[in-house]
C-alpha cells in the first residue's frame, strides 16, 4: 500500500517530465529562417564556434560544444563571467560566438556583449526572450522560448535547461548533416569507445597477441591433442612445410571423430581436419571478424595472407576489446 506522500512525489515527478517534454516539443514551432541562418553561419565559420553563459547555462553551454567536438564542429566553451577577466583572449577575429541566456538580461551578459561587438565577431543568442538585451544586439537568434519552468515556484532553471539543451543538440546535428559527417568520421574523434574500435581496430592488431599452434598433415592424434592444449586456443591449424593454410582442427573436431572412430590409433592430422576453414585477412576490421564468427556460429578464425598461415583471432580478443 503506498502512502499518499508517495503517490504525491510520484505526481510530481510525471508532472516534471511532462513539463519538460512539452517545452521541448514547442521548440518546433521556433525553428525557422534564424535557425538555418545560425547553421549555415557556423557551418561558414573559418574559426571555432565559442559558446559561452553564466549559471546553468554555463554548464548547458559546456555539453554543447562537448556534443558540437564530437560531431565535427570545432568549439570551445567560455564562461560569461571570466571572460571578462581575462578568458576574451581566447576569442580569434573568425571564431563565432553563441551566448546562452533564458533572460538575455543578467548583468554578466549586458557587460560581455559590447566587447564581443567591439571585437567583431559573429554572435548568436540563444534565448527565450527576442526582446532582451542580448537578443536585440545578437547578429542571429535561437529561439529557445519556454512559458515556465518545472520547478513549482518557477525559480529554479529546469525546463529552460532542457530547452537550451535539447536546441544546441538539434542544432549540432543538423550540421552534422551539412557536413556529410559519417560513423568513420564519428570514429576519429572516439577512437577509445567500441564504435571507434568497430571503425580502425584490424585483425592485425589481435592475432600477434595470441599463440600459433600448427601441425603438420602427418601429426599424429597426441600431437595433435599435445599442441590444442599447449596452445589454449581450442584449436590448431594443419600447415604443410611451406606454412601454407591445409586445415584446422577444433575440440568439436576431435569430440566429433572420437565418437565416430573407435579405432584412433592410426589417425593423423589430415584424417580429422577440415580443409576449408573459415578464414580472414590481417588488413579487415576485427568487427569483420566478429561478424564472420557470429554468423557461422565459431569462436575463432584462422588468419591468412595469401593462403599462408600467420595466426588466429578467437572471440575472446573480441570480447577484450569491448566490440561484442
């Protein structure tokens, strides 16, 4: 049975969310012809895109160019209140700067606009008043308009936070999209997550790490289960004297031939081999690889360059690796 404080909190908290997801939705209604023009303005800028505010905007500008960085759109963040002790000397004559403000009115912004002119740049508003200070003396407007906030006394910076937020993420998509941004390109700037691995880390870098059990076609059976165990991969490839890839031999293999094959004795290598293993260059992508195993349902591949052996790669790599 829940108590009626309980359920009360609870409204609270629908109430906040449903608060916050119609600010953000009405924000449609203000994306217009100053929104392309900001784009297309950034889009154009031969320096950084500088974004600067003061309070919680501050800290909605700092995701921003966190979101802007990661996407192709070179920025740096300047808080409103330093700037003008000192951090204006990280402003080039190119770079554009965006200001976040709900009001557009607080002292911080109405001491910092003037300079921004007076060095020429570029700069964009974002606010929720057209009619403010920072809106009216602003080359381009963003329109981050929202009726009150979620907080119950309308105080507290909630919805207008989420609006500012939910904007500067529309915004760096859509030049995203401009620029033709790609998931390779995704990659450069992310190369330590497990999109960017998926995007340069080959098989080149895994199969060196791990051991190299061969045997020859004649091996017998106890070389063979000699070599499996030595080597810990669960498998072992079958290699003429040249090194040139003939077969390989898996645990399922030998469980498989133990069951058929009563008399063993006499069976060599090339007797219990598959002769046409799944196989993969050391230039593809280890998510190439991963791919190949979940698709024929194995746990390693042998890798090969021009029919020679050089090694293998097993799942285990790939798990290490954070790609599955």
């Amino acid at each position: 049975m829940k108590t009626k404080l309980e359920k009360n909190l609870q409204s609270v908290a629908k109430k906040v969310l449903q608060d916050e997801a119609e600010a953000i939705l009405s924000l449609k209604n203000y994306i217009n012809e100053q929104f392309e023009l900001c784009a297309e303005a950034i889009l154009a800028c031969k320096g950084r895109l500088v974004i600067t505010g003061i309070g919680k905007s501050a800290i909605i500008g700092q995701k921003i160019v966190a979101t802007m960085n990661s996407t192709g759109t070179p920025a740096l963040f300047m808080h409103a209140a330093d700037a003008i002790h000192g951090d204006l000397g990280m402003i080039q004559k190119e770079d554009i700067v965006l200001c976040i403000s709900k009001s557009g009115d607080t002292p911080e912004i109405k001491v910092l606009v003037p300079l921004l002119k007076m060095h020429g740049n570029v700069m964009i508003a974002m606010v929720s008043n057209e009619r403010s200070y920072l809106a009216t003396h602003a080359d381009f407007i963003l329109n981050a308009h929202v009726d009150r906030e979620a907080c119950p006394l309308n105080l507290a910076p909630t919805t207008s936070t989420t609006a500012a937020l939910a904007l500067g993420d529309a915004l760096a998509i859509c030049l995203l999209e401009m620029r033709g941004f790609t998931s390779r390109d995704f990659a450069k700037y992310h190369p330590g997550g497990s999109l960017g691995k998926k995007m340069y880390l080959k098989v080149s870098d895994l199969y060196p790490n791990n051991e190299l059990p061969r045997v020859g076609a004649q091996a017998s059976l106890n070389e063979v289960i000699l070599e499996m165990t030595s080597k810990r991969l669960g498998a072992t490839a079958v290699t003429d004297e040249t090194d040139t890839l003939l077969g390989i031999i898996t645990d399922g293999d030998l469980r498989r031939m133990l069951n058929k094959q009563p008399d063993f004795a006499t069976l060599k290598a090339q007797h219990i081999m598959t002769s046409s293993p799944k196989t993969i260059s050391p230039d593809d992508y280890a998510a190439t690889a991963l791919a190949l195993m979940q698709e024929k349902n194995i746990t390693q591949l042998v890798v090969v360059e021009d029919s020679k052996l050089l090694g293998f790669v097993h799942l285990h790599d790939l798990l290490k690796e954070g790609l599955l």
